[in-house]
C-alpha cells in the first residue's frame, strides 16, 4: 500500500475533535441551565434567527409548501415514496416471535416503536430535502408515534423545500432551528417542545458531537458527521467518474474526507489533474477543494484483496465500486456504511431518491453499526411466561446457580416458586 495522496494526520484531526468536544459541552450546560433563553441566544448568535415563535404553525407551514412549483412537490414526493417503499420491506422483515423452550416456558419478543423521535435535518450550507425523508418518513414507517422536526433557517428564512418534505413526511411539530441548540432542546425540553426518547439525522460535528455527549439522556440512532466517500477502483475505472464521485461528496463540506484506493497506478498518478479541471467548473469549488485538499488521499494496492483490508481499515460511510467484479466486495467487505456497485449507480442516487437511508455511520463506526433504518426506531423488548410445573423445574435450578453465585435474595425467590408449585 502506497500513499499517493495524504490528508490531514490522526493527531490534526483529534486537535480539531477535542475543540468541538469543548465547545458542545459548553453549548449542552447553558441549554440544560437556562432552556428557552440560552436556546435563543444561540439561535440569534450562530444562525441570526431570533423569531416570536420558533415553532411554525399549520398555516405558514402551508403558504411555504404552497410557493414551491408543482415539480418540486412532485419530486419530494417520488423521493420519499422510494424511501417508505424500502422502509416497509425492512419493517416487514421485523417478526414478532414466541416460543416453547421446554414444556410450560414461553418466551418471545416484542417490536415495539419508540413513543417520540426528534428529527434533526441539517441546513446552512444547503437546504438538505433528502435528509427529512430520511429520518421522518423511516420513523413514521416504523410506527413512531410523535415526530418533531428541526431545521436551521437559510439565508434569514425557513428553507422551503425542507418544510415541505418535513410536513409530507410526517412531521407532527416543525421547528425552525438549528445546531446543537436543535439537539439540546428537544433533549432537554426547550421553546415548548416536550423532551424527546430519541434523537436522530446527520449534521456537521458539531452535530454529530451533541449527539455523542446527549446519548444516555436520550437515544441516538448513530455518529453520522461529515460525509465520507471512498471510491475503490481498477485499471476499468476512469479519471472523470472518479473525481466527479469524489467531488460530488467533498462538497458537503471543508472537512469531508474523500479517498481514492486504486490498483491503477495511471488513475492514481492521474486523479489529480482530473480533480483540479474539475473544480474550475464546479460551482461547489470553495468547500469541495478545501475537502481534497486536507482531507483527500489517493492510495494505490497492489490487488483487489490488499484492497479489500484497506476499505474493511477504512470502513467509510460511502463505498463505490468502480471494478471489474463488484460482487467480490458485497460478499467480503464487512465494514461500512453503504456500498454502490458499479459505475451505473453512486452516492447521490442514495443521498436523495433512490431509497436506501442516507444517514449512514463515519468515523469508522461502520465497524460496528449500520445506518438509519426502521429497526433504529424499534425497541425489541422479551417476556416470559411460565407453567406452575414449569416454574418448580426451572426453580431448582436457578435456587443452585443463584447459590453459587452468592444472591441469596435471587434464590428465596427460585426457592419460593419450587415450595408453592413443587407439589
């Protein structure tokens, strides 16, 4: 393995994690002391947004979606339609089950939803439609009961789209608001909305550290920071599909990572000059540039299998497979977010409408979680039901293993089953 391109060094990038670790815990104990006046502090200070009243009515929510054009609805609604349709397959796949494990011992599970979901859907840099669907539109597919909706405002107002596709998904409760005050807020009860059980949608990380340090006080679905894209590529691959794959991620924003693993030492050598023609023309140049330039790389391997272990190292939020045999990384790769096989597909078509969710796992944390998904809103929770013959079997037993292990108040209580219903 040959670094043909590096970004910033672990330690660059753990000196910038531990700034934002600071300034979100800052954030998190004024919101928690002083709720509505801290919270819209913030708001005026980070987004310039400091309305009457932060949560939108039925009628301004209304006259927004009614000023977007027919298409634009329509198009919300096609994308979040691919969304529910997957979202159902996935739901249906999650059973009820009960079981006889002996005679008289019933045991089984139960899917239950999660009562009230706070969904965040980034903005400032970009109106993010796709992510409302994403998260509002899975939760409700789930059988969420309660679903509040924030987003930052763009420019001085509520960005239109994201409105609609909130309240076409499913939102019950919209609010204008954004960053860490979105999250502490409906954690902690803030500006009139009731503290939610869970929290989930991607952000900047910021974002994805308040999430982090919420955790425990309420769920989360998973650390989904700046986007990631990995594109692993042959000597089939060509320059221009893979600068704009890469680019087209690197966009999100300054600190979005974007790597090229390669076996082709021409694409390698090559990528470059590709990627700088590229960005003269990209109206997205300032941030995707700022991307390649500090956290982009280029690796070159020696074989599909050297680089089959460096993704599995990697484990990126993004994968493209750009090779002559696809398939041979679906059936071996085991860390990741998502992966899109062959150049037909790619990362935009997931980010906004072909139906997979776009809220996937960075930071490697691929290695032990997959993305949002209707299963992230369900609560798996077991019960027991036992026969009094039963109950004096399983007793004895327990009474011994409880003995050998020194609760003695655990074995009165398999000890008194055993004298009730022992005979």
């Amino acid at each position: 393995m040959r670094y043909i391109k590096r970004g910033k060094t672990s330690e660059e990038i753990a000196e910038a994690d531990a700034k934002v670790q600071d300034t979100v815990r800052g954030i998190l104990a004024d919101i928690r002391a002083r709720k509505d006046s801290a919270t819209r502090e913030l708001s005026a200070k980070f987004d310039n947004w400091s309305p009457p009243r932060f949560r939108l009515s039925r009628a301004e929510i209304q006259d927004i979606i009614d000023s977007l054009p027919p298409q634009a609805l329509d198009d919300i609604k096609f994308a979040q339609a691919q969304v529910r349709n997957f979202a159902q397959a996935q739901r249906a796949a999650l059973l009820d089950i009960e079981v006889e494990t002996l005679p008289g011992v019933i045991l089984g599970h139960k899917n239950i939803p999660v009562n009230r979901v706070g969904c965040y859907v980034p903005g400032g840099r970009y109106p993010m439609v796709a992510s409302a669907h994403m998260s509002i539109v899975t939760a409700k597919t789930a059988g969420v009961k309660h679903i509040i909706a924030c987003t930052p405002p763009i420019h001085g107002a509520p960005p239109a789209a994201t409105i609609a596709a909130m309240h076409l998904g499913g939102a019950d409760e919209i609010y204008i608001l954004g960053g860490v005050q979105a999250l502490a807020s409906m954690a902690y009860g803030a500006l009139g909305i009731a503290p939610v059980d869970m929290i989930v949608g991607p952000g900047n990380a910021y974002v994805a550290e308040a999430k982090r340090q919420l955790f425990g006080t309420v769920g989360i679905d998973l650390l989904a920071g700046p986007t990631e894209v990995l594109v692993i590529a042959d000597d089939s691959a060509d320059a221009e599909l893979c600068a704009t794959d890469l680019l087209g991620q690197a966009e999100h924003g300054p600190t979005s990572p974007a790597v090229l693993l390669t076996t082709s030492r021409a694409l390698a050598e090559s990528i470059e000059a590709e990627i700088g023609r590229q960005l003269e023309r990209l109206p997205t140049a300032d941030l995707a540039g700022a991307a390649w330039r500090d956290y982009g790389e280029v690796i070159l391997a020696d074989s599909d299998e050297e680089m089959l272990r460096i993704a599995d190292d990697i484990a990126s939020e993004h994968v493209e497979i750009l090779t002559r045999d696809p398939d041979y990384f679906l059936q071996n790769m085991s860390n990741y977010g998502a992966l899109f096989l062959g150049p037909e597909t790619n990362v935009a078509y997931g980010d906004k409408v072909i139906g997979t969710n776009h809220t996937l796992p960075t930071k490697k944390a691929g290695r032990y979680t997959g993305g949002l998904w209707v299963g992230k809103f369900i609560k798996t929770v077991t019960y027991q039901r036992v026969s009094a013959a039963a109950s004096a079997e399983i007793g004895a037993v327990g009474s011994r293993l409880c003995d050998l292990e020194g609760f003695m108040g655990h074995k009165e209580q398999c000890d008194l089953r055993v004298r009730r219903y022992g005979g």
